[in-house]
C-alpha cells in the first residue's frame, strides 16, 4: 500500500472539518476555524486547500462563482494509512511493541482498556465462526 502523505495539525483539521461536511466552502471553514479557536484569513484558508489537493486530499468543483471542496480521501482509509505507516516507521511493525508502548506510558483509560478487551473478545469470537 502507498505511503500516506503527512498532513500538519492544521491540515488535518481542515480535513477533519471536510470529512465531516459536504461541499464545503472556504468561509464555511473559516468560520468553523474561527469557532475552533482558530481565526484564519480566507488566502490562507485556500492556501491550505490548494496544498491538499496536490496531496490528493480534497477534490474542488465550481458552484456559481465559488469552489466548494469535498473529500478525496475517506477519514477511515487515512487512519488505516496512518496507522500502518506510524506502525512501520516507529515500530518496525510491531502492533504488540505499539500496544505496549500505549499500556507503558498510560495513555490508555481503564474505560478505553475495558473497550479493547471486548473489542478483542467479539474479533475473537468471529474469527471461530
């Protein structure tokens, strides 16, 4: 499989904000930006979007006089990538050295833990069927 381009946090929060919306446009992610907390001009806005789209990220269609921008990219193939490619890079892909690590530096809940097992349990329990 393809490596995964790296998106920067504000990448990934204009994608967030597109995986969630269609047709998005440019003020629509400024203001939602700006209700993030994060106040940007509209350049730097279509900035961002031009970048994503080079990366393969967002598609771009005209409607009247402006473009509006969706997905190119489902949220669920990005995290599946990025979880391979982190895997791989940082882990020498090792999903028990991953799981470790997370257990080690208590980065997961005892509410998440409990979801893990049962996650596990009911993959399990497929897996005999």
């Amino acid at each position: 499989m393809k490596k995964t381009p790296l998106l920067t946090e504000l990448e990934l929060e204009l994608m967030q904000i597109i995986w969630a919306n269609d047709d998005v446009s440019v003020e629509f992610l400024r203001q939602q930006l700006a209700d993030n907390g994060r106040p940007l001009a509209l350049p730097s806005i279509r900035t961002m979007l031009s970048i994503l789209k080079k990366k393969g990220f967002v598609s771009r269609r005209q409607v009247s006089r402006a473009y509006v921008y969706n997905a190119a990219i489902a949220a669920d193939d990005f995290q599946q990538n990025f979880i391979r490619d982190a895997l791989n890079r940082a882990f020498s892909g090792s999903a028990t050295g991953l799981f470790t690590a997370l257990l080690n530096r208590d980065l997961v809940s005892e509410s998440e833990l409990k979801q893990i097992k049962a996650m596990i349990s009911d993959y399990e329990g497929d897996q005999k069927k």
